[in-house]
C-alpha cells in the first residue's frame, strides 16, 4: 500500500498502526523518513509531480493519500499542493492499476454549515460550504474521487477528518476529535470495504458531543472506540461550557469560519513549488 504524506502527523500515526493489522507501507513524502519501520519503503517525492507518484504506485494494491497543505494558507500554496496533489495521485493510481484510493478530506469542506441544534449531521446533511481556501481544497478532492470512481470505476473513499490529534485541547474538540487508535482504525476499515465505490464519511472518534452520525463510516466497518468526553471536565473548568452563539462553536468549521481566515490576513503567496511535508492534524 502506497501512503503518501507519510512524514506528518496523520502518516506518523499510520505508520505505526497499519502495519500491526497486515499492510505493507511503501511511505512518500517530500522530506526523508528518520524513523523506518523494517520492512517499510520509503520514497522521497512531490505529490505533484505526475511521474514520480506514478512511478510509486506501481504495484500498490492501494493507496491513501494524506500529503499536502493541512491548513489554511495562501492559494496558490493550497490549490497546488492539494488539487494538483490529489489529482496526481488519483490519476497515477488509474494508470498504474490501482483499485482503491483513500483520501484526506476535512470538516473544513462543510466549515459554515451551522452546528446541529439536536440530533446528528449526515454526510448529505452537510454539501460543501467550505470556511477557507483549504476547505475549498477538500471540496475539490471529493469531486475528484467522485470523477474517478464513477468514470474509471475506481473505489475511493473520502474521509472527512475532524480533529486528529493525540488529545482534544479545546472545548470544539470535545465534538470533533479523531484519536490516534481512531485514526487507524478509520483508514483500515476504508481499505477493506467490500466494493464501497464512491463514499464520503465523517472521521471522527465515538464522541458523545459529536455533530456527525458515524452510520456511513461504520458501514465501512469502521468501530470507534475512543470518546473525547473523558477530557471534557477539564476543558470545561478551563474554557467554560461551548456559547453556541460564539461563530467558533455556533459553525462546524470553528475558528476556521472567523474573519482570522480571510485571505488579506494570510499575508503574501508562497512560491509554487513551497509544498508543506506530510499532512498534520485537521483543526
């Protein structure tokens, strides 16, 4: 299985978790790997180069692809890196024979939708209304997936990552936290699905404050088994219980949806070919 963005936070997890449930990791990333598993591949490349990716997934009977800009950056950076990026992958992947592509979304690709007053978002619950430029991006990556999968007949499998994370630290994180054991266990459960052709799922842990019904994710097989509730007295004493009339609270995509993220604050554009390493967690 090819695992690109293998350097970052969510590959780090990844790389230490599949493994144990039977993959065979061939790891990218735009910088060395210091920590090799044995038996782990390892490539440096860009995502956004068509030759190199295809050049990776020769012979993966999978990939999942986590590498690009993890949070809100300047347009060009974000639109290269995760549009360019995604696209790469997934038309390596069709070239090379790959049947099954797996792909970091986000929460940020609804961002704006407002938080459920009582009972739980489905996916369809929730079409895009992204918070930033990097929602924008994630918007884009599910088209893609759709396209491959229903014109190449590809399965690809969308994650729409909550907050991943080795612990909540906000009070938001109560209702969007994806643990790191969850972390795996989602990835498995998207690789091993019988035939799920084109699917989007929420990517959060069993949480009890939870915004997002979990019924699609599990029907992957997907069985969470963390819950950010263990850390909400101390977050509580600390922040106080969520105002759901402050915009972070009141809007799935948080402080993602505040005049913090509008573009003139983000400051001048990144060269083109500045792509962050790995991809981090999903705010």
């Amino acid at each position: 299985m090819l695992l690109t963005g293998a350097a970052g936070r969510i590959g780090t997890v990844l790389r230490g978790g599949l493994p144990e449930r039977g993959w065979a990791l061939r790891s990218l990333d735009v910088v060395p790997l210091t920590d090799t598993r044995p038996g782990e591949e390892h490539l440096v490349a860009d995502v956004t180069d068509p030759a190199a990716v295809l050049d990776a997934a020769q012979g993966a009977d999978a990939v999942v692809h986590l590498a690009g800009v993890s949070g809100e950056s300047t347009w060009a950076a974000v639109s290269h890196a995760n549009i360019e990026g995604t696209w790469s992958v997934l038309e390596a992947a069709r070239r090379a024979g790959v049947p099954r592509v797996v792909l970091a979304s986000s929460n940020h690709a609804t961002g704006f939708t407002p938080r459920p007053g009582s009972g739980l978002l489905r996916e369809a619950d929730a079409p895009p209304r992204p918070d930033t430029f990097y929602g924008v991006t994630k918007v884009a990556t599910e088209a893609l997936g759709a396209l491959y999968a229903d014109r190449y007949g590809m399965d690809v499998v969308c994650l729409r990552i909550g907050t991943a994370a080795p612990e909540p630290t906000t009070t938001r994180h109560l209702s969007t936290w994806l643990s790191p054991g969850d972390q795996v266990g989602l990835v498995d459960a998207a690789l091993r699905a019988p035939a799920p052709g084109f699917a989007v799922v929420w990517g959060i842990s069993a949480n009890t404050r939870a915004w997002w019904d979990l019924t699609a994710a599990r029907a992957l097989g997907y069985e969470p088994q963390d819950d950010a509730e263990v850390f909400a007295a101390a977050l509580v004493e600390v922040d106080g219980e969520p105002d759901p009339a402050d915009p972070v609270h009141a809007r799935v995509g948080g402080e993602f949806t505040t005049r913090d993220f509008d573009a003139e604050h983000l400051g001048p554009p990144l060269p083109r070919g500045d792509i962050a390493p790995g991809s981090g967690a999903e705010p």
